[in-house]
C-alpha cells in the first residue's frame, strides 16, 4: 500500500517508524510542518517529525497550506493509496483526502469521544482519570469526529506525567495504527460511529493553566502538577514573591489555610487535605529535591504561598 504520512509533532516519530518497519507499506511521502523559528537566537528549526523523516532519506513536503493547488498537485503526483496522519497539526481538506483511494486514517491519544481536541492526555491526567487509550478514526471534516476503526485502552499510572504517558501512548499507538492500516488492506474494517452523547472536548493548555490553585484539593493539585509535566509547568509563589516551580508532590492528610506552610519540610495545605512538595525548581535553578530547596531556601511553618 502506499502511504502518505502526515505529522509534525514528537508523538508521530514511533507510528512513522512502525510503518517504515513492516514491510507491507511503501512510505511514498511525508508531509510536516513547515520549519519555525525557535530558541534564543529564533533560529528556523525542523519540526520532530520532519528531523526524523529526514534522516530517514524520505520524500519530504512542508507546505504552508496542504489543500494549496501546488500541494494538491504534488500529492496527486504520488498516487497514494492511504494518508495516514498523527499529530500533523493542520486542517485538510476532502480535496486532498479523496486523492487517495483509502482515504485517510488518524491516531488520536484518547477513548474517543472523550477528549476531543487538543491535550487529550493532558487533561486525562488532570480530571484523576485512571484508564485512556487511543483510538484510530477516519479523517473527517469536524476535529476527532470520524467514525471508530480500532480503539485500546491504556493505564494511567499513579506517577505518570503528561510527558511519560505521552512516550508510551506514542509506542502503543503505532502498534494499534498497523492493525488498523492491515484493516484496510485486507478489507476487515469495522467502523463505529462515535456517540455525540458521551463527547468530551477540551482546549489547548495556556501557561495560565500551571498556576496553582490551592484553594483546590490536594488530591486535584497533585493530578495537575502531573498533567502539566513538562508543559506549561506548575507554579506558586514563595511567602517573599518568587515564582517556584512544583514538579512532583505527594498528597497527606493535614489541614490549614490554603497556601499555608504546615511544617518546615513544604508541607503546604489545600482546598481539602494537603500536599508535600518533593520535586521544585526555583527561578533560574535545575530541577531538584524539596531537600536541597529548603538547605538554601528556608521556609517556615505558618508563612504564606502565593
């Protein structure tokens, strides 16, 4: 079969890379995004996907626009016979979908029709759901709408973070896609249309979503402090102004005034129980214990975080 593969973002790398691996599949094509400039000197730089294919030796296309009349013209000039797209990040088009005779198929990072939309694993961890998975869906017109093909769940462990469940949605998700694409070779495909009952949309995260509420309960901070690992980060203030970052914590039964220091090991109060920082970062500092915070940075029972 040929495939053309569209995507941008780390989370495509394992499925582009099972595709390449089973033998059953010509990769005649990538389509990414285009380069961006990033870092301090905003430097123009490859998307992962892009990077990867590259090193790959594939035919790659980076397109503005994919439904462009040079795209599509480009695209046809392929004769694919199935798009495939994971994490691409641009709205296609049915001109460029009816060129293939398949159509095309996308992996999303969730039950569907819960948590369509942006962050799905994020906001997974965040609402303290304990089971996700991912489902491959035909393309459709409307984001994530399309009918069901193949859909597994996954568990979400206690300590997962948004970025650690990423890698292995990401693994488990290129295996579930290669089923999904023998379907449709071999002409077994079952569809299930989605029930626009149980649909669940959710937004992309903004860096107002890192900070914390601790009016919230322990157990609701925790799961966030989770969700936003590594983006945007979780943050409070210290009793003095400085922003720290919370990277991992642990819930305890304790009570007090929200954002209140409980003991002289970070012990903070919440909404409803309490939660121990472990893991912080202050401005401009790496990653470190709560430990090594507190030896240069002591803060005492009873003061005040932002």
């Amino acid at each position: 079969m040929r495939i053309v593969f569209m995507g941008s973002a780390e989370l495509a790398i394992p499925s582009l890379e099972a595709i390449l691996g089973d033998g059953n599949a010509e990769v005649v094509g990538v389509v990414a995004q285009p380069d961006r400039p990033a870092g301090r000197q905003r430097q123009p730089t490859a998307c992962p996907l892009k990077a990867f294919a590259d090193g790959q030796g594939l035919n790659i296309m980076t397109p503005e626009k994919i439904g462009s009349p040079e795209s599509v013209e480009a695209l046809a000039a392929l004769k694919p016979e199935l798009f495939v797209v994971v994490a691409y990040g641009q709205y296609i088009p049915t001109r460029v979908i009816a060129l293939a005779p398949n159509e095309a198929i996308n992996l999303h990072p969730s039950l569907l029709p819960k948590y369509r939309g942006s962050a799905p694993i994020q906001w997974a961890i965040a609402n303290g759901d304990s089971v996700t998975g991912v489902s491959i869906i035909d393309l459709a017109q409307k984001m994530d709408v399309g009918d069901i093909l193949r859909q597994e769940t996954y568990p979400i462990g206690e300590d997962d973070t948004s970025g650690a469940l990423h890698d292995k949605l990401a693994v488990f998700g290129a295996d579930l896609l290669l089923k999904a694409i023998d379907d449709i070779r071999n002409g077994t495909v079952s569809r299930v249309a989605q029930d626009e009952a149980q649909a669940v949309e959710v937004r992309k995260l903004t860096k107002e979503d890192g900070e914390i509420d601790w009016t919230l309960p322990a157990a609701t901070i925790r799961n966030r402090i989770r969700a936003f690992d590594p983006w945007p980060g979780s943050t409070c203030r210290l009793p003095a102004g400085e922003p720290l970052k919370v990277w991992a914590a642990t819930v305890e039964a304790a009570s007090g005034r929200p954002g209140e220091v409980l003991d002289d090991g970070l012990l903070m109060a919440a909404g409803d129980g309490a939660l121990r920082l472990t893991e912080v970062q202050p401005a401009g500092k790496k990653r470190m214990s709560a430990i090594s915070f507190l030896n240069g940075h002591p803060v005492a029972q009873g003061e005040m975080m932002g």
